[in-house]
C-alpha cells in the first residue's frame, strides 16, 4: 500500500488513505466468485467512509487529491522536500489516523448490517 503516498505513486490523485480504505472494504464485503452478486454493504460502506473522509478531512476544499489535502505539488521536488522536511508530514500522519478511525466507524457499522 506504500505507492499510494502522494496520491497513488506520488500523482497528487487520490488521497492513499481513501484508497487503500476503499480497498480494505472492497476486500471485506466484495465478492470472491466472479459469478456471485457483490454483497452491498460493500457500496454502502464504501459511499459512506467517501463522504465521511470528504467532510471530516478534506472540510472545505472538498477535493480527495492527495495535492489538495497537503497542499503540494508532488512533481516539484523542492516542494515535496519541504513537506516532508516541515509539519506536512505530520498533518498527513494525522489524516492518516483519522481515515483509519473513519474506517474503523464504517466496518463496524456495516459489519453488523
């Protein structure tokens, strides 16, 4: 799950953290056998922890990017230095956190559903 730093291999695209959550549910309620229906929990739980992570981490910007979100270009070398270097890090180890208590929410909920 490492190449999802940066917003899936240092893009700026989606946050990792929503990723690799959408992964884990997926991997929780998705199906095994090709020929059997996804259980749907799966798109339920995975709606839910978007919309949660979109409001509880992303707040007003409203953008999933990994660029939004830590506000930097992750092309430009300088900058990803300096975040790194600075508290960027830190504010994305926090986020990090609270997807994984987000997650946690979801699968518990959806668990029991």
């Amino acid at each position: 799950m490492a190449a999802l730093g940066g917003g899936i291999a240092s893009s700026g695209g989606p946050c990792g953290a929503l990723t690799g959550g959408i992964a884990l549910l997926g991997r929780l309620f998705g199906k095994i056998d090709p020929e059997e229906k996804d259980d749907p929990r799966m798109w339920k739980a995975a709606f839910k922890f978007y919309k949660m992570f979109q409001s509880e981490i992303c707040g007003e910007k409203g953008s999933v990017d990994c660029r939004d979100i830590a506000c930097v270009d992750w092309r430009d070398r300088e900058a990803a230095a300096g975040f790194y270097g600075g508290e960027g890090r830190l504010v994305c180890g926090g986020n990090t956190g609270r997807a994984a208590g987000i997650l946690g929410e979801v699968i518990d909920r959806y668990l029991e559903g």
